[in-house]
C-alpha cells in the first residue's frame, strides 16, 4: 500500500470544500428524504435498497438507542450503498460518527448538538441540518450556517411523541420566507403529500411511508412522481410570459366594458369643460383670462380627441388614460384631506370611486391592445371543431 501512495498516479486528498460544495450542491437537487431505523419485523437495508431503486435522494439513519459498534457498522454499509448510486447519507445526532462511517453530514435536533458544534466535530467538508418546529428556529438555522432544514412536524407523528403537529402554516412560511434549503417533515405519506406541496413544500422527509410501507420500492416511486407532478415556482418572467400566452387580440368590433367606460369617462370631462367655455362659467374671477380659456379649450378638445382613441382601444391612449386617472386619483385623494366641509370633499371622492378601479380593470385592456394581431389564440379559446 506505501508504495502505491508513492507513485505518480496517486492523487491527493480531496480539498474538503470541494466536497462541501459538491454536496451542497446535491443536496439542492434532492426532494425526496428517508428518515429509516431498524423496524421490528423490517429488513433495514432491503428497505434502504429499494428506497435507492425507487429514487430517494437522502437517507438518514436514525437509531438513538443502538450501540456504536452497530451504528458504525450498518451505517458504513448504508453509506456505501447510497454513494454507488449519488444518495446522500446522513446519521442523526452524531457527528462523532461522521467520518467512522464515511457518511455526507449529521441531522442534528433543537435539543441536540448545536449546528456550529456540529460541524466543528464532524468535519469541514460534512453537511449538518437542524430540525426546526417555528419560524424563529428557521431563521435562526439559517443564521447558525445549517446547510438544511426540517420544517414540522407538519402532521402529529408517532417517530416524534408529544411534539405537536405545526401545521401547514408553517410550511407556506418557510416558502415564503426560508433562507436555506428545507424540507417538510412529519406525517407525510399519500394521503397527505397534495396538501404538503400545495402548501409550498418542494422537498419532503418522509419515514413511515416508506420504512413501513408493504412494498418501500412501489411507495418510493409514488411519493417521487408525486413530487415530479407538482408545478415547480415559476419566475416572474416566466409568469409574464405565460399571462401573455394567454391574452388574445380583440376581434374586430369587440369592445371591453371597461374601455368603452373609460371613453364615456374622459369625453364627459371634455364635453363638461367645452360646455362650461361656451357659457363662460369659470369657479373664480382669477381664472377668467384669455389664456386659461385657451388652456381649457385645449384641453376640451384633446379630451375628445383621447377618449375617441380609446374608444378604437389604441395602445398609447389606453396607457396615457391610466397615467392621468392615477395623477388625478393623486390629486383628488389630496383635495378630499384638504376640505374644509363635507361638501367640498365629494367631488373628489366621486371622482376616486369611478377613477380606481376603472384604472385596475384596464391593466389587461391595455395588454390586449398590445397582443399582436395574428397571434394564436390559447387552446382554451379554441374551438375543438
């Protein structure tokens, strides 16, 4: 054996954070976790083979009570049989036992070892995970440098007596606010996988589902498919993409109510303001010059002008309307704080109450206008004939 180290052939020590990064980035990848001990009446490593067949990603060797002697042993086995097919392996709650057994990281418990103990003892290039029952205990992992979490337990769970159940609460938080990798864990099986990945989760631990299931290979594959079925989180440019997949071009004649309002709307204002010119009505003596009668002449006649592009739903007039209903929504939300009676504050108040939602409903107006004319109208809009 010397002399093999010797030789030019042989390759140094991999660097460990290599291998961190290595792992970390298959941890990334995996979604489907096995949490297994031994099981009375169960065959351990048949049930951790066919789980690896069946296309599990992690394994995990849980077995507080077992001896080291056992541990070491049926741990390196287990490591060994995850390494031939890329599995991660960890064991639970002893990072002295890392490195004996070859194993990929430690899962280490609220009331276990600490993340940074963890690592110190197992080794710069091990993973170490945390269970964590709360949001605090997420961020606080993520704080602590845990490579992963465990979030739950999501349903009470007979491998976790007298910890309650979290509920799917938790799980919707950690999508929405988890800063590392997690999982979902607790009571998770077939009855309860759809609710867990609707609930945000993208990578589940399970243990009796498998560990206990009469055939681990067949529930392996059902919970991986279930898994693969899920709509994965969309970017938004891929949300946007898909919206305008969907929106078509409006057929000729088709006019949206809310244009057609909108049209109404600002060839009122113009009208009223013509209106108003032709008499020479003007709210103030300051405001009865030549030039504000130009200006509001003006600006009669470019209401008009705007409301009939919008009436034919150009583009550029549906998108110049929500800009000046937004201004004047702006200015009129101002006019009703600065009223000094109730009746000087209702004008504007109308004004607010016809201006916003009429803004909001042309949002997707105005993306149709912008559809391009020969585009394919959506399977769902097409005739099946």
């Amino acid at each position: 054996m010397p002399d093999e180290l010797d030789t030019p052939e042989a390759e140094a020590a991999p660097d460990p954070r290599r291998v961190l990064a290595a792992r970390r980035l298959r941890l990334l990848e995996a979604n489907l976790y096995l949490v297994i001990g031994p099981v009375e009446g169960r065959d351990l490593f048949a049930t951790v083979e066919a789980a690896i067949e069946g296309g599990v990603d992690i394994v995990q060797l849980r077995a507080k009570d077992a001896p080291d002697d056992w541990l070491i042993e049926a741990g390196a086995y287990l490591a060994r049989k995850c390494h031939e097919h890329a599995v991660l392996f960890f064991i639970n709650d002893r990072p002295d036992l890392v490195e004996p057994i070859g194993a990929d990281g430690v899962h280490v418990g609220q009331d276990d070892t600490s993340v940074a103990e963890a690592r110190r003892i197992a080794g710069p290039a091990a993973l170490v995970g945390v269970s964590t029952h709360a949001p605090e205990q997420l961020a606080q992992a993520a704080s602590d440098g845990a490579d992963y979490a465990a979030v739950g337990p999501v349903n009470a769970t007979p491998t976790k007596p007298g910890r309650p159940a979290t509920g799917y609460r938790y799980v919707w938080h950690a999508q929405q606010n988890a800063e590392l990798p997690w999982f979902a864990i607790g009571g998770i099986d077939d009855d309860t996988i759809d609710r867990t990945l609707a609930s945000g989760a993208e990578r589940i631990v399970v243990v009796r589902a498998i560990a206990e299931a009469d055939d681990p290979l067949a529930a392996t594959k059902r919970l991986k498919e279930a898994i693969a079925d899920r709509p994965g989180r969309l970017t938004s440019e891929e949300r946007n993409a898909a919206v305008r997949s969907e929106l078509r071009p409006f057929a000729p004649g088709e006019r949206p109510a809310p244009a057609a309002l909108a049209a109404i709307f600002i060839a009122a204002i113009g009208l009223v303001n013509l209106v108003l010119l032709a008499f020479g009505y003007q709210p103030r003596n300051s405001l009865r010059t030549s030039e504000v009668q130009v200006g509001q002449g003006i600006f009669g006649v470019a209401m008009l002008v705007l409301a009939t592009q919008v009436w034919r739903l150009k583009a550029w007039a549906l998108l110049l309307t929500q800009a000046l209903l937004a201004i004047s929504s702006i200015f009129a939300f101002a006019s009703v704080i600065l009223a000094q009676t109730f009746l000087n504050a209702v004008g504007p108040l109308i004004f607010m109450a016809i201006a916003a939602p009429l803004f909001w409903t042309l949002v997707r107006v105005l993306a149709r206008a912008q559809a391009p004319r020969d585009a394919e109208p959506p399977a769902s809009a097409r005739d099946d004939t």
